[in-house]
C-alpha cells in the first residue's frame, strides 16, 4: 500500500509561480512511477506531468510544457511540481498519483494510476 499527501498548493496571481510536494510512505519511493493531476470544478481529471522511477524521464502536457517542471528526490521519497509563469486556467485541485508498472503511452492517464492524494488547491487570479 502506498499513502501520499500534497502540500503547497495556495493562491497567487497571475504569473506567479507555486511549488507543490507530494511525499509517499507505505512503499519503496523508487519503485513508484509519479503522476501529477489536476481537476478544475465541473471538469474532468487531467494529466499534468509524469516522471519515471529514476527521474530520468519526465513527460508533460502541452498546456504546461515550458512552465512546470516535475522532479523527485528518492531520498526524501517526494514528487515536487514547479509551476512556474502560472495562468488563471491552471486554477485546480492537483493529485499527485502513483503506480509501479507503466507504459510511457499510458503515462497521461489517470486509469494507469493506482494510488492518489487528496489533493491541494491552487488559484491563480488575473
């Protein structure tokens, strides 16, 4: 089994930037694949960014490429997501998920993950 919590999610204005942290207990950190989601109000999960177990690998969605950077440190067993240049429409609730075995064309879905956060808000205002 494996618990994960986010942390630093808050409120900033537009352009500024936040860093979200996502530690996981339960598991071998570095056996994890590591997902960040986000879910605005009345619309559907989305992919954010993923890394692979040793952090070597890291995939993005467009609408963040340039932005937020996803990286981990195995030794603190913690995901962190750097969102930088942020955007009204980044507003959401972001999940850090992870799962032991996956594909990199599974990667951006949310199906291929097993375990999840509760998640932490973050608001952008313009």
């Amino acid at each position: 089994q494996v618990q994960l919590g986010e942390s630093g999610g808050g409120s900033v204005q537009a352009g500024g930037s936040l860093r979200l942290a996502c530690a996981a207990s339960g598991r071998t950190f570095s056996m994890l694949a590591m997902g960040w989601f986000r879910q605005a109000p009345e619309k559907e999960r989305e992919f954010v960014a993923a890394i692979s177990r040793s952090g070597s690998s890291t995939f993005y969605a467009d609408s963040v490429k340039g932005r937020f950077t996803i990286s981990r440190d195995n030794a603190e067993k913690t995901v962190y997501l750097q969102m930088n240049s942020l955007k009204p429409e980044d507003t959401a609730i972001y999940y850090c998920a992870a799962t032991i075995t996956i594909s990199n064309s599974a990667q951006a879905s949310a199906r291929a993950y097993d375990y999840w956060g509760q998640g932490t808000q973050v608001t952008v205002s313009s």
